[in-house]
C-alpha cells in the first residue's frame, strides 16, 4: 500500500489490518548484538523473538537461532534443551 491509498483509505474511513514481525525485528537484533558481543542482550532479544511469535516456522527460526547461541557460548545442556521443546 503506497501513502496515498494509505490517506485515501483514512479519508473513507476504512479499517486496516496491519501484521508487523517483531519476532524478525528481534532475531535481526539478537544477532547484532550476539556480534558485538552483548551476550546478555542477544539471550533476552532471543526470548523475546521466541515469545512473539506467532506461527510454528517463526517459532522454529527463533528456536534455531538460540540453538546456535548456546552452542557458540558452550552451553550444550541448554541447546540440546531447546532443541528438544
């Protein structure tokens, strides 16, 4: 939808439905901060992305990415954990 149709559609009155991504927002921020080597940050970045998401893929996205987390941080018990729920 362009801005136009955006204004047009306000003017007439209409309702919208708007889907945002922010598990994909936080995944994006999780491995930003993963690199720059804020641990603590990524792992909540990560929990939260697994807590918005909202269909079985994003679901299974998020949970890879913090398996790879926790496997680059050493922490095997917790990944294998996570693999498993």
């Amino acid at each position: 939808m362009t801005i136009p149709e955006f204004q047009q559609s306000k003017r007439q009155g209409k309702k919208l439905i708007v889907v945002t991504a922010y598990d994909a927002l936080y995944l994006r921020a999780a491995d930003a901060a993963a690199r720059a080597l804020a641990l603590e940050r990524a792992e909540l970045l990560l929990e939260r992305a697994l807590a918005l998401s909202s269909s079985p893929a994003d679901r299974a996205e998020a949970r890879e990415q913090r398996i790879h987390f926790l496997t680059n941080l050493g922490r095997f018990a917790e990944a294998y954990a996570e693999g498993r729920t």
